[in-house]
C-alpha cells in the first residue's frame, strides 16, 4: 500500500501543480477592450489595429524638425496646449505627467479603474481634468463602456453624455474618445454639444477622421471650442515624439496657439520631459487647452 499511496499522492501533486500554472490569470481592466497607447489616431489594442483613417492634414515631424523664430501676431507669445488622451488606467504613468511642472490637462475615460483617482489628482495639482468622451469608431472596434453611438436616439446620447460627465464631475471640457464615426454623424454632435452647452463646458475636437463635424458644430452651437493640430505619439517611440512636439511648438510659433494631443505611454512622457526646457528656451509657453478653446480654427 506504500507505494500506492506515494503515486497517489504524487498524481494529484502534479494535478494542482498544473492547474495552479495554467489558471487563466486576471487582467487589470477586464471589463474594458482598450486601445493601448498605439501608433493611430485611435490608440488599438496590442491585439486590435485601428482601421480608422488619420487625418491627412496632420502635420508628422521628422526627428529634425525644431521650432524656430517666434510669433510676432500673438500678444502671448507662442502657446502650446498639451492633452494627455485615455486617462484612468495607467496611474503609474499619468502621476508622472501630473508631476511635471508646466500647464498640461489630462482627458479621463468614464468607468476605468482609476477615473477618480488621477481626475481628483490632477485637478489637486492644478492641472487641467476634461472628460475623454467614448465616441463609436468606424472601424467596429469598442471604444469601452460609456460609448455615444451613432444608433442612439437624441435622448440617448444625451443620457449616455450626462451619465459619463456623472463619472468624472471635475471636467471643465469634453474631447472625443476615437470616434471616428460618431463624430462625422452631424445629428450626434448636436445632441453631445447640446448637453455642454447647458454645462458651459466647452470641447475639444480630437480630428480622428477628417470628416469631423465636432469643432464646426461647437462653434456653431455657440460653445468653446477648439481642435487638435498634432498627435504626438502614433509610435511609441521618444525621438518621434520630441519630433511631434517639435512640430507642435513650429505652429504655434506660426500661428500663436497649438494643441498637441498624447497618451500615457513612458516613451511620452518621457518626450515631454526632455523637451520642456528646450520649448521654454525658444519662448513657447506650456498652457492649460481650456485657455485656447476658440483661439484654434478658422
């Protein structure tokens, strides 16, 4: 019975051994099919290529491209407007840009695991909190709970908008999460505008698509409004990023005012950090976006 007890004993060693390592193992946002920080205008999943197409008007830097003379029409100087876009789930990552010592604001997604948390913290620091709005996208793709689609009735939209402003109460403005469908549909951004214009929130139009009509509805409808000039980070790549932020800081110099839009990757954040001090020494002046809301645009 020795030995019979000692291969019984053994077989279910090796039974819970092997389950114990092929347990499926828990993921950190299990409820939310996020585009993590990637190369598109719509930040995909490791797993999900964005199909949606990025605006063609977009400027891309080379890695050599520098700001240059500054602006003479613009009373402020050169002004440069950072977001950090899909906030809420990254805490590590998005405290390190709530650190840095200049003006940036942080667009939070409704419904993630840390949506109050770094809202609450950035607004502590007296950075900028805009809600990073879930927007249906052309590619089928989730944009994660909280989505405004284009099947919804006015009704709906608005109660899904006033639900996920619900979430993150600290928003002074709105920008569109993807979207790329939604935002394109001039009967949706009606409805979404409509609710910021009741709140005197303004919003931001992140140009996922080039048939956005979210900027011109906003203006139209009265409520502050601006677009985005430059993605920083379609790679994850420092050196392309510092090239972004470059290029972003080359129209403002041009223009008066930019609005660069990034992600909470550590190649980004590392980026902004190198270049503070190199855009501050040419005159760019980092600034909140709620202060260029109306500033940007035709």
């Amino acid at each position: 019975m020795g030995p019979l007890v000692s291969l019984i004993a053994l077989i279910l060693f090796a039974a819970v051994a092997g389950w114990w390592l092929l347990r499926p193992k828990p993921h950190p946002v299990t409820h939310y099919v996020l585009r993590t920080l990637a190369p598109s205008a719509e930040p995909a999943t490791p797993t999900v290529a964005s199909t949606t197409p990025i605006a063609t008007a977009l400027p891309t830097a080379s890695p050599t491209a520098s700001p240059t003379a500054l602006v003479t029409g613009n009373p402020h100087g050169a002004q440069l407007a950072l977001i950090v876009d899909d906030c809420g789930q990254w805490i590590a990552t998005e405290r390190g840009f709530v650190a840095l010592e200049i003006p940036l604001t942080l667009s939070v997604l409704p419904d993630v695991p840390y949506t109050n948390v770094i809202a609450t913290e950035a607004s502590d620091a007296g950075k900028g909190v805009m809600l990073h709005l879930p927007m249906e996208t052309l590619s089928g793709l989730n944009p994660g709970p909280g989505k405004v689609t284009t099947e919804m009735s006015d009704a709906q939209i608005v109660a899904q908008v006033q639900s996920d402003l619900a979430e993150v109460p600290l928003a002074r403005g709105v920008n569109n999460h993807e979207g790329s469908k939604a935002s394109a549909d001039a009967r949706v951004m009606r409805a979404v505008i409509g609710v910021l214009a009741q709140r005197s929130l303004f919003f931001i139009d992140s140009r996922t698509n080039v048939a956005s009509v979210g900027e011109a509805t906003a203006r139209a409808m009265g409520v502050p409004t601006a677009g985005r000039d430059v993605f920083l980070d379609n790679r994850a790549d420092e050196a392309y990023s510092e090239a972004q932020l470059s290029a972003a800081a080359a129209i403002a110099q041009r223009t008066g005012s930019a609005i660069a839009i990034g992600h909470p990757r550590p190649t980004t954040l590392a980026a902004v950090r190198a270049m503070i001090p190199r855009l501050q020494a040419l005159g760019v002046q980092f600034v909140l976006v709620q202060d260029l809301v109306g500033k940007n645009g035709p």
